[in-house]
C-alpha cells in the first residue's frame, strides 16, 4: 500500500476533523441531554395549553410559606373575615379553593388517619380513566372473593354482565366494596390497584396516603389525611364522569329479573336522616367505620366558587355530624373566599433545585416517576410536595463535559495528523520524493 500527500492536506484534514467536533458536539449535548428534554426548552408543541385532568402548575414563587405542617388551626384573615366556626370536634379538617388550589384553612391537615371510604375517591381518580362507562363484565365469584366482613355492598352477583357505568354508581352511591372488587379486578387485580393509587397519589402531591384496601375498608397501615382526601376531591371534579356519579342522588342497579333504585349515602346531597341538603353541593364521597369515624370529602358551588372540604373524625355532635360540619366549613369557606390569605396549596409542590458543582444530584427523567434524590419516605409536606414543575439544574450546564471531550478528542486527532503528515513530508524529502511504502 502507498501512502502520499502533502502537509497542506494533512492540516486540512485537521480542521476538518475540529469542524466535524465543532458540528456533532451540540447534537452529542443533545443526546446526553435528553433526560432533560421538555423541562426547559421544550419544542413548542410540547408546551401546549393544559387540558382537563392534565398537572397543575407549580404554585408561584411569590405564594406565602404554607403553615400546612403545623399543629393545630391554621388561618390567616385580613380584615373583615368572618371567624372559623369554633363548634368544629373533627380531629382534622381543611377547606379550599377547587379551582386554584389554595387552601384558606386546615387543621393538622397532614395527620395520618384512616379514610374510610372516602379513600374510594382516590381509587375513581386512579381507575376511572381506565374503565370507562360502556366496558361491559361478567363477574365470576374469584372477583368478589376477599370482601371483608361488615361491608357496604350494593347487590353484586356472579354470573351477572356489568356495565361499567353499573358499578362506578354502586361505587359512588352505594359506597359498594363488591363494585369495588370488581372494578379493581377488572384494573389488573387488588394489589396491583393498590400500588396504582398510592403511584396516583404521589403524582398529585399527595405524600401522607398508604393503600392497603382500595375500598377503605380498615386495614392496618391504611391511612390518608386531610390535605390528601382535599387533593383527591379536587382531581376528581376535573373529570367528567367522576362529577356526573358523584352527584347522582339516585339510580337504577341491576337485579334479579328487573333493576331495583338506590340512593347515595351522601346526606348532605340528598336530605336524608333529617340532614338538610346543601345548596350547590356536587358530592363528592361520604364514609364510616370503626377505626375512622365519620369521614366526608364534600365540593359546593357559589357565586362562581368552587369549594372543596374534608372533615375526618367529628369527636361530637352524633353520627351526622360529619355533615354539620362540613356545612359550616362550606358556609365560611364561601365568606372568606378573598378575605383570607392561603395558608397552603392543594397543587405539587415543585422539586427542589439542586445546588451546582460537585455533588450535585441528576433531575428526574421526565416519565421516570424518579426524584431528583432519594425519598426518604412519607414525609408530611407542606402544600404538596414533589412530582411535578422543573427538576432543577441546567442540562446545558451538564453538557459541557461532554462537548469538552469531544472538541479534546478532535483536537488530539488533527495534532496526530498533523504530526504524521509533516514526518512523512521530511521522509519524502530526503528519499527524492519517492513514496513510503507499508
């Protein structure tokens, strides 16, 4: 083989190979940088306009540190703000603003309590989505298998065709654990269920909740809070169908030969037991046991407001008093709607920003459902913590190690050929100019 040419093509080759690095270093950036793809530099379609049940945005900077992690009543009012009803027993109770997030008033909204059924709300959020009204089952005895004793059902039979718009008003009305069953069945099954929802949980914000039974029925372990039932009954009122069950005061459910009505337990909605209804109340979901109490995650509207409002273990006042104090909830949450500042937020809390240099943490890929570091379990957080807004750090920052390496590698390259090409013009020179065979 002969090899010949000049030091002129030699440096030429060098430049090129400097002007190829200097070419495919942003695209090297851009491969390395994918993990950091849609958080700050998105392509415009990918930035497009939210839709409903899509994340919230962060709250802003600018939004008052959040009181949600102390004991205790937490309220700030201006002047002119009517009081916080002081007949309120429930061991924990919060009242916000559905449509912005903003809580104007809680108590130990972040204590871990059983749910009751009130844990079914997030079950709807986390399921609902995937089962729509028209999918149609029939139900074996394996899919009511595990019903715990003492639970509400509302007349699921095996070898009986369901729609699923059956079960989700046996569910929302009825507060039926065997359409719970099924439903979760046909989701995948139980367990799998149950970790779906505490994933859904997460991704709202929502660090206090730990699903064992996806109906609420009490199991050890099981707990939410009232921040996280307030943040369930906010995503359910940005679904449709979530809005339209959860508001039915009555329906039909199939039976033996002909279908037979039943009514939501939901007293506040429907007037029952001497309870009288509240005026705008959309639902959302009542519950009760032993454990729990009285538990009620209740949204209203007025006057171009949109409340919602939990209410966790009233220790006084019967067993409808659940209901009498949501009501008084609502009734000052509707009077103090301007009057008072936020004391949190229902929406995520955005992830904390790494600071730069050496030990600084990677962000989260974006679908990953990774945290920018490592969780340390389920932490109470003020206003939501967690799971969505701008993991933090630059990627072009991060990048630069790798165009680094790129431009040094090129530029050892065209010092080699350099190098070369000049050794072989000498060698040339002192043979007379014939070629260097090899």
């Amino acid at each position: 083989m002969t090899i010949g040419f000049s030091a002129r093509t030699a440096v030429s080759c060098s430049a090129l190979c400097v002007a190829g690095a200097l070419t495919l270093a942003p695209g090297a950036a851009a491969v390395h940088g994918g993990a950091y793809a849609g958080t700050r530099d998105a392509p415009a379609e990918a930035v497009a306009a939210p839709t409903p049940g899509a994340a919230d945005p962060p709250p802003p900077p600018s939004a008052p540190p959040s009181l949600l992690d102390r004991p205790g009543t937490q309220v700030r009012p201006r002047t002119g703000a009517p009081a916080v009803p002081r007949d309120l027993s429930a061991r924990s109770w919060l009242v916000a603003d559905a449509d912005t997030g903003e809580v104007l008033a809680a108590r130990d909204a972040h204590v871990g309590r059983p749910p009751a059924s009130t844990l079914k709300t997030l079950f709807a959020v986390t399921v609902l989505p995937t089962l729509p009204a028209a999918v149609r089952h029939t139900v074996t005895e394996e899919d009511l298998a595990g019903i715990g004793p003492g639970s509400s059902m509302v007349g699921v039979r095996a070898g009986r065709t369901y729609r699923a718009s059956d079960l989700w008003r046996g569910v929302f009305l009825n507060s039926g654990n065997d359409a719970v069953r099924v439903l979760a069945r046909m989701n995948g099954g139980w367990e799998s269920t149950a970790a779906q929802m505490e994933a859904k949980a997460r991704s709202l914000g929502a660090r206090d909740t730990r699903v064992v039974s996806p109906d609420g029925y009490d199991m050890p372990g099981q707990v939410s809070s009232a921040y996280d039932l307030a943040v369930f009954g906010r995503a359910g009122l940005r679904n449709t169908d979530f809005v339209r069950y959860c508001a039915t005061v009555r329906a039909a459910f199939p039976g033996d030969g002909r279908a037979y009505e039943i009514q939501n337990t939901n007293r506040l909605l429907t007037g029952a037991d001497g309870v009288a209804p509240y005026p705008g109340l959309i639902g959302v979901k009542n519950g009760s046991t032993s454990r729990a109490g009285s538990t009620l995650v209740a949204a209203a509207r007025r006057g171009g407001h949109t409340l919602v409002v939990t209410v966790m273990d009233p220790r006084a006042g019967g067993r409808f008093a659940v209901y009498e104090e949501a009501r008084s909830l609502l009734d000052w949450g509707f009077g103090a709607t301007g009057r008072v500042e936020p004391v949190g937020s229902l929406l995520p809390r955005p992830a904390a920003r790494p600071a730069p240099g050496p030990g600084a943490t990677t962000p989260a890929r974006p679908g990953t459902g990774a945290t920018s570091a490592p969780q340390a379990g389920p932490a109470p957080a003020a206003g939501g913590s967690g799971g969505s807004g701008d993991s933090g750090g630059s990627g072009d920052d991060r990048d630069w190690p790798v165009i680094a390496g790129t431009l040094a590698g090129a530029a050892g390259l065209g010092a080699g050929a350099v190098a070369l090409a000049l050794r072989l013009h000498g060698a040339r020179g002192r043979r007379g100019g014939r070629s260097v065979r090899g």
